[in-house]
C-alpha cells in the first residue's frame, strides 16, 4: 500500500503554538513542512541555521523535506537591475537546503500581497470560526486592507505578510506600475532560467503555489490562475524541476476550475511535486466563501473527487491539509490551528486507505 507522504505546516518553536510532539501524534504524520521566518526575503538562508531546524524535527521523531517558503524578494518579480544579487542568494539557499536533505521548495510569484481575507475570523453556526473572502468587504485602499489583516491576526505572524517588506507599501505598487501579467511571466522565466539548472544538479524541485484568490487584485498581475496559467508556467523552464504546489482552496475559489483535470493533467507530467488539500464553501453565486472543514460533506469542493484524481495518476509527492477552522476553544494563527488540520489528515488519509482497498 503506498503511504501519503503526509506533512503539516509548522511555523518553528519560537511561533508556533503548536509543538512537534503534538505534531507527530496526527495518525499518519511524518513530515513538518517548515521555514525560517527570521530571515529577510532576499538573504541568503544560513546553513547553520536550516541544519538547526532540520535537527530540531529529526529529533522530535519527524522528517523535514518541504520548505514553506522560500520567498522571492519584490525585485525579482518587478525585473529591477538588482534582481541578479537577490537571484544569487536564492541559488545559494537552495544549495543550503539541499545540504540538509530538503527536497521540495514551495514559493509563490504573487506581487505585493500574498494570500488575503477580508475576515480571519468568520463566525461559523456551528460556534467555531475560519477566515472568509467577501469582494464586497475588499477595501478599496490596499493600506486599509494591510491594516485589517494586521488587526485580524490578533498578534500571529502571517505567512507572506512581512512588516518589513511591505512598510513602504505606496513605493512597492509604484514599482510595479509596468508589471502587467506579461512581464511578470518573463521575469518568472528570467527566474527559473537562472536557478533551475540549480535545482536539477542539487536535486531540490521548486513548487509554485497559485495565487490566492487567483484573480487580479488591486491592479496588480496574477500568473497562476487556473489551467491555462499552468501550461504558460510549465513552458517557461521545461523541467521536471520547474513543478506546482497544487492548492485545492486556492484553486477552487475560482468554481470555474476542475481541480480534478487539474490534477489528471499534470501528476503524469510529474511537474506535481507538492499538494495542498483543503476544502471551502461559497456562500453565494459571486464566489465569496469562508473557508471550511475538509470533509466533502462540509464545503463546496469534492475532496473524494480530488483525492481519486490524485490516486488514480499514482501521486507519490509530499501533500499537507490546509487551513482550517478554530474549534474547540482553540485560539490559533488563523487558518493553522491544530485541531481542525489534524482532522483533515485523519479524513484524508481515510479517504486514500480506501481509495487503495478499492
Ligand atoms: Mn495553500
């Protein structure tokens, strides 16, 4: 019977809530899908630094192989003159990471914002809560937007929102004011030309994570949307190496993807080598939605659907659960609590025991 190589998203010792060893008792858990979060997009990750997180997993009994993320600095993605130093420290962090056995590099190519909400902290009926997207509730001011997620988080870090990075929000939209989505693939190829080869000596597979939501926001350009934005990006570095986080919520907040034909079309390309699987639920015809429970029963994407495509091409990548609600009293960083994760990959891994037994 072939194993889910089944991970969960861990923000390290010093900001996680969670500990490795509530961690290693999820059934069928033996990967920590984990970052350094104290070094500036940009720099170069020092070794001595990913050898020390390695070591700290390895000894909690768990397996370090996926890094989430490794952050592309805004130069790379505008195409400025300076991209050439930031590109040489990406390369020489993949080299790092791949010293300590790491084999898979999830990053995304989203300008400005990474992942937004308008609400982190939706009610649900049932007392527990989870983070929501209505358009409507979009401010139209990308400060007023930054200023709600940072009083949503209640304190948590969130993954992509650097402080740092985004303290000079008028000069970074500034900067991209001639990025439309055509120069930002050409400045991905530029990317990947550049550190692919990289990968493919060190062994390191670099996995794109779509945009979230996959539309343009603000103005600005989004290349990982759908399909056809996949096919554009697999042509840009033709390589096993260049590959995709697959993301079932970010994908499927746009109901016109087939998360399914997805899946069916590039696991046998096996450009696939990450999956992120949650579920959500539109709350009406316009897309909105809150996010949800993974079960199928619970959102609006057929996860048995996802997980068959998945079986069916013979999946052997890493994959993870993805956000989920707060419940049970649990107050954690939102969309990573403990609970409703570990209930995902128990309903996963359930659904793949008998997708093998079939
Ligand atoms: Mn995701």
């Amino acid at each position: 019977m072939s194993q889910l190589k089944m991970g969960f998203r861990w923000f390290g010792s010093k900001d996680d809530n969670i500990s490795l060893t509530q961690i290693r008792q999820i059934p069928g858990t033996k990967q920590v899908v984990g970052a350094l979060f104290d070094v500036p997009v940009g720099e170069v990750w020092p070794q001595e630094k990913i050898d020390a997180l390695k070591q700290e997993v390895t000894a909690a009994g768990l397996k370090l192989e996926v890094i989430e993320s490794v952050n592309i600095h805004d130069d790379i993605k505008i195409g400025l003159p300076t991209r050439d130093r930031y590109i040489e420290n990406y390369i020489q962090t993949i080299k790092n990471l791949a010293k300590a056995g790491i084999k898979v590099i999830c990053y995304n190519f989203m300008p400005v914002f990474d992942w937004l909400r308008t609400d982190l902290h939706h009610q649900l009926a049932d007392g527990s809560n989870a983070m929501m997207y209505e358009q409507a509730k979009l401010p139209k001011d990308p400060e007023a937007l930054m200023a709600q997620m940072k009083s949503g988080s209640r304190g948590f870090s969130l993954p992509g929102w650097e402080p740092e990075r985004l303290a000079a929000l008028q000069d970074l939209f500034d900067a991209y004011q001639d990025v439309d989505e055509v120069k930002l693939l050409e400045n991905c190829k530029y990317f990947l030309d550049a550190i692919i080869p990289v990968c493919e000596q060190y062994d390191v597979r670099m996995a794109m994570h779509p945009d979230d939501p996959p539309k343009p926001l603000f103005g600005l350009p989004r290349i990982y949307k759908n399909l056809a934005d996949m096919q554009r990006i697999e042509k840009l570095h033709e390589s096993r190496y260049n590959g995709f986080t697959i993301c079932t919520g970010s994908l499927g907040e746009n109901p016109a993807n087939d998360l399914p034909a997805i899946i069916r079309e590039f696991v046998p390309k096996d450009r696939v080598p990450f999956m992120h699987v949650r579920n959500i639920k539109f709350v009406n015809q316009q897309g909105d939605f809150h996010e949800s429970a993974h079960p199928s029963s619970q959102g609006s994407l057929d996860m048995f659907e996802i997980m068959k495509a998945l079986h069916d091409t013979n999946y052997d990548g890493y994959i993870r659960p993805d956000h989920g609600r707060n419940i049970w009293g649990e107050d954690g960083r939102p969309g990573y609590g403990l609970y409703d994760r570990a209930l995902g990959i128990t309903y996963l891994t359930g659904l793949w025991e008998a997708l093998e037994k079939m």
